[in-house]
C-alpha cells in the first residue's frame, strides 16, 4: 500500500522531516519562501495532504476549484486566518492547527517586548551602533520601571495568561483583561487578574497593552485611532497577536505624537512589509515574527502536526481539527 505524499510549504526543523518521512512521501518546497497561487493550486491537485503556514494563502477561489486531490490541510501553526475554512468544509478537506506547541515561546516574546519598549533597549541599541553613545549620563534614556504597574491584556487565552503569569511573578505587574469571555474566579484569583468590561475601561487602566486576541472580521483595526486615544499618555502597546488587529497608520501618528509612549511590535498587516513610518520611530520596537522561534517550540509545533496526520491518516480525529 502506498503511503500518503505531503507536501511541506516551508523548511521544518530536522527531526519533525525525519519523523514525517517514515509515514508519508515527503516533498519540501526547496526555495522556502511562500508559494503562489498557481503552486498551491498545483499541490492541491498532487498532494493527499498539504502543510502550509501562515504565509501560504488558501482562500476559496483556491479551495473550490475541481480535481483537488488533498484531504487534509495540517497547518504548521496556531493561527488559521489564512485558510478559508468555510470553503475548506464544502470541499470536504478537513483542517488542523497546533495551538498549544507557542504558549511558552510567544509568551516569553511579550515579556521581552514589554521590557525592550519600557527600558528603551531598541532605541539604545541603535544609538551604540551609530556611533552616538557619549557615555554614560544620568538622564539618558530613562525609561519606565514595570513593576507595580498595570498590564492589560486583549484577550484572554494561552497565551495571555501565561505572559500574565510570568510578568506577574517575574515583573511584579498587576493583570487586568478584557475577553469576549471572562475567566473563571479561581482562574481570576490565581493570577490576581481584574476583569474589565469594556476594551476602553481596560485602555484607561493599563500601563502596558498586551494584544492576544485572534484575528479576522471581528478584531481587524481593533487598535484604531480611537482606540489609541484611550491610552495613557505613558502606555505602551505590545502586538505578539495578529498583524490586522492593529491600524498601522493610526498607530504611527499616536507614536509620533508622543499620544502613547512606545510599542512592541512582532506582527504586522501586510507582511513581510512594514509600515515605512513605523520604521523611523524611535519608540517602536520592531521583531520579524519572532514569536513561536525557538528550537524547542517550532519542533514541537512540527510534531503536533504530525500527530494530526498520523490520526487522520489512521481513521481518526485529528486532536486539533478546526474544520
């Protein structure tokens, strides 16, 4: 009995292609870049599964075509924006995500954000590089202590709750959230983390807006003009989200008026473009998507995808089908 091809959109650690070629014939897109339309059309067609990120969009005027030959979508990653999965469903392909293999690593990013943007480390960097650090001065730079401030989180989630956790313990912050649903009273009385209402009561109240919300219809520009000007003047924004959920120009002009005081940012709308006026801004911290990249995590994101194969392939649920 044959085995099942797969095709890999982009390259995965070493020991995730070695698993995955001892059940399935693998094809790796050699270039490692994101694939076409015409390309993904094609491996619809070849593939009996097909494992994109986040970078290969799969809408329906792809998923709807005739002749496709792929049964599963196992997508690399927790987010599945990218893929239509209302098309997906007519077409009767079944799709996966790994939504618990980041937690720890995106988690880790926020707090790094947090202390990158509130202690100036990107706009000290850039200065020493320059050329122009004169040496060491008592009004340098000064940036703002974290602790017994007031991190807000946008969503609650995995991942916002273990960054409430660590800059909890690590950081000595106060936690307050606001999420379509609200947590439980253990879970609010374990990371002594107060609920808000509303997204503008949650905004007035933090020092440090932390983004964990999905993205899509419903949170797209969520971050807006408006939603800036609810901000302290001393508040600072972190985006380890999605790139969409924040209006970029909006964003810009809040910083360049000093309206916020700094932001961190991993993701971006139109990636891998940046907005050429963010990137002139001292007080932004800009990352390349760096949220789930360690070792460790991506290994471990490639192995739950593989699982999600192996039940599929057996006749089973896949543990992490989203459609």
């Amino acid at each position: 009995m044959s085995r099942p091809s797969l095709l890999i959109t982009r390259r995965l650690p070493a020991s995730v292609l070695e698993r995955l070629r001892a059940s399935y014939e693998v094809t790796v897109n050699p270039d490692d870049r994101a694939l076409g339309r015409e390309a993904l059309l094609m491996a619809l067609r070849s593939f009996d599964a097909l494992s994109p990120t986040i970078t290969d969009k799969l809408d329906a005027a792809l998923l709807l075509n005739s002749g496709l030959r792929t049964r599963i979508i196992a997508n690399f990653g927790a987010g599945f924006e990218h893929i239509d999965l209302e098309a997906a469903k007519q077409a009767n392909l079944v799709v996966t995500n790994t939504p618990d293999a980041l937690t720890d690593a995106t988690a880790e990013l926020a707090l790094l954000l947090i202390l990158m943007t509130s202690r100036r480390a990107g706009e000290g960097e850039r200065v020493l590089r320059a050329g122009r650090w004169t040496g060491w001065a008592p009004t340098q730079l000064l940036g703002m202590d974290v602790k017994g401030k007031t991190l807000g989180l946008v969503g609650f989630g995995r991942i916002a709750r273990e960054t409430a956790r660590r800059a909890r313990a690590a950081l000595g912050m106060h936690i307050a959230y606001f999420s379509r649903s609200r947590a439980s009273v253990e879970e609010e009385r374990a990371l002594g983390a107060e609920h808000h209402a509303t997204l503008e009561s949650l905004l007035a109240a933090s020092d440090v807006v932390s983004l964990h919300c999905p993205g899509g219809a419903a949170t797209h520009h969520l971050i807006n003009a408006t939603t800036l000007a609810r901000m302290k003047s001393t508040a600072i924004l972190i985006n380890t989200a999605r790139g969409s959920v924040v209006d970029e120009e909006a964003l810009a002009n809040a910083l360049a008026q000093r309206q916020i005081a700094a932001a961190g940012l991993d993701v971006y709308e139109r990636e891998p473009a940046v907005s050429p006026a963010l990137r002139e801004l001292d007080n932004a911290v800009l990352l390349p998507h760096l949220g789930s990249a360690t070792l460790e995590a991506r290994t471990a994101m490639g192995m739950q995808m593989a699982d999600n194969l192996d039940s599929f392939f057996a006749g089973r649920t896949p543990p992490n089908r989203v459609a």
